[in-house]
C-alpha cells in the first residue's frame, strides 16, 4: 500500500517543511534553494520486476520513450503526473523539483503545467515530444482531435503517427470508491458546475448516497473516455453507446497504458516498463501526494474524535474502513455506479493482460 503523505492544513504541509524557496513560482526550478526531502524521494524503487523475480534489465535510453497523453480522471491519483514527467523530462527537468511540485501543497497537476508551460496550452508536445498535450486540469478524451484511424481501421491516438508513437494513459479506480473520494474532496465532479453548483449540491445531497444520484454525479469514468467532462449529464437514452465508445477506446491501440489505483505499485512498475525509455520509478511514485487529505482525516467509527464524515442519510456513521483500508461502501446504501462498473471491468482485464505481456 502506498504511504501517507503527512497531515495536511489549507493546503500546506504541516511537515515536510524541509525546504526553501527565492521566489513566488515555485513551479520553476530556479525558486527552490534548498530541499532535502524532494532529493531522499528520487531514490530508485527497486521492486519492478519480473514475474520470474528479476530486474527489468532495459537500460535508459534519452533519445527513446513513446509520445504520452495523461488522461487524468478525478480522484484517481495526481501522482501519476509525478512519474509521467519523471518518464518525460527528465534530467532536463531536474526529478528532485518534480518531486517538489507534489509535496509542496495546493494542486499537483496544475503547479506541474505551469512548469512544462502547459497550464494555459492544450495542443503540441513538451519535453522532447514525450509529453502530449493537454497536460492539466481533467480535460476528456477529445475523439475528433485526439483520435485517428490506425491499421485496419482500429482506434488509434494521433500520437501513434508521430516518429515516437504513443497514446494515452490513465489510472482507474473502483467506480464506488472513485465517488465517495470525490464526495469527501468538498463534492468533486469536473464540469458539474454548467447545470448545477456545490452550495446547492451540499444542500441537497448532504451524505453522499444522497449525492451518488443527483443527475451528473456517476459516470465519470465512461464520460471521460467518450468525450464529456466528468461532471456533464449524460443525453437521454445515450448511456449504452456511452459505455461502448469508452470500452472500445480503453481496448484499443490508443491507450498505451491503463493503470489501478488499487493496484498502484505494480501499475507504476508498469508504466516504466511499457513507454520504453528504460526509466525506473522513484520512491516517490509509490507514495500518495495528492492534495486532497480524503482518507487521512476519516475517524475510526465510535472513537469519538470529532464528527461523522461518511454519514448516510439513514443517519449511520461509515467512516471505519473495509477491507484493505478502502471507504466502506455500504453507506452508497446498495447504489451502484453501472456504466463505469461495466467499463472498470474492461480495464481490469486490459491491465492484467498487459500485465502478462510484460512478465509482470
């Protein structure tokens, strides 16, 4: 299981604070002067291996690596840019900084697109074209720009036709446990904003199998794939086709990498083994940086150290962890998430035959 990150108060670290900084942008590598951790953090993991028990024995090549588009669903683990830029950019982009943009505060992803001038830019490659654009926020699939016909007329991400090839890659997450993590991350759903806000979801959905259903919620993961925010509704009627275009897409040739969250070591393990460049994950990519604090602040049930945070509407307190540390999800009150159950199915069975493939 991955570690902890340590608590967390308004966005800042209340540990951690082992470095120092000349300057306000601290996306730039020239702001931080002093940062001991970020460097102890960029040590080799040295548990990738094969099926058999030894070392994937690829040696880095910075001259090789495919072209990668991180399609970064909500709630399924800001750290994965932590290891797409290690891949990518590095030692051009010193590892120890990008270390530092994940455990300095606020938000991974955008302190990461600052420092690749990606933030406000959402076509073109960086880092010697091993990084495909966008590279922010939550941006979907976008099937008309992104997408292309590859051999035989099978699915294709425009990367594939560049001198590197490549494609997408994204982690996925148990659908349930993806929408209570959401809920606890203040009512997390990216674009839900255009029919809806917080203030009057809080209102109306104060546990969160009240919120699982409010118009918008689910899906995310199928929405995503298929071109829609995480957060839109989804057309009357279309949820089937919906779930189609996103299980062909996850089974084609234009995902070069699908991940689990609950599989997150061996994912990572991974990925540097499938985009070719011979790079090995640092210690920091087996541990949780995100800057939501979600699972570190829910209380064990009845240890009466402050209020209920998984409370259903029945009244009953969830906030004790099922098995292996996951949010109980019995406060969803039998609610399922069924288009993106459906499409996480898929994935399981991509990740594990791509697993196979590589000896893993």
């Amino acid at each position: 299981e991955r570690r902890s990150a340590p608590a967390w108060r308004q966005g800042r670290p209340m540990a951690w604070r082992e470095w120092t900084s000349t300057c306000s942008q601290d996306f730039k590598v020239t702001c931080i002067a002093h940062c001991p951790k970020c460097h102890r953090l960029t040590r080799e993991y040295s548990s990738c291996g094969t099926a058999a028990g030894g070392r994937t024995t690829m040696a880095r090549n910075d001259n090789a690596g495919m072209s990668v588009r991180w399609v970064h669903i909500p709630k399924c683990g800001s750290t994965l840019g932590v290891s797409l830029l290690a891949y990518g950019c590095t030692p051009s982009h010193p590892a120890w900084h990008i270390v530092f943009m994940a455990i300095a505060g606020g938000s991974i992803d955008v302190r990461m697109a600052h420092a690749i001038d990606a933030r406000h830019n959402s076509s073109g490659t960086r880092c010697d074209g091993r990084i495909w654009l966008p590279f922010r926020g939550h941006d979907a699939v976008d099937h008309e720009k992104e997408l292309v016909a590859g051999p035989a007329g099978a699915i294709a991400h425009a990367a594939a036709r560049t001198a590197r090839g490549g494609g997408l890659a994204a982690m996925f997450r148990r659908p349930s446990q993806r929408l209570i993590s959401a809920f606890l991350d203040n009512y997390h759903a990216w674009g839900i904003a255009r029919h809806t806000n917080r203030a009057r979801m809080k209102k109306q959905a104060p546990t969160v199998d009240l919120w699982a259903r409010i118009p918008g919620v689910a899906a995310c993961q199928t929405k995503m794939l298929s071109g829609l925010n995480c957060g839109d509704l989804v057309p009357e009627g279309r949820g089937p086709a919906l779930l189609a275009r996103a299980t062909a897409l996850v089974r084609s040739t234009a995902f070069v990498f699908v991940g689990l969250v609950e599989e997150w070591d061996a994912s990572i393990c991974l990925l540097h083994a499938t985009l070719g460049r011979g790079t090995r994950p640092m210690l920091a990519e087996l541990q949780s940086l995100g800057h939501s604090s979600n699972s570190r602040t829910l209380r064990a049930r009845g240890d009466g150290l402050g209020p209920c945070r998984l409370l259903s509407a029945a009244g009953g307190c969830f906030d004790a962890s099922s098995a292996k540390g996951r949010y109980n999800e019995s406060v969803l009150g039998g609610w399922r998430d069924e288009l993106d159950d459906a499409l996480y199915a898929v994935v399981v069975d991509v990740y594990r035959a791509n697993l196979a493939r590589h000896g893993m």
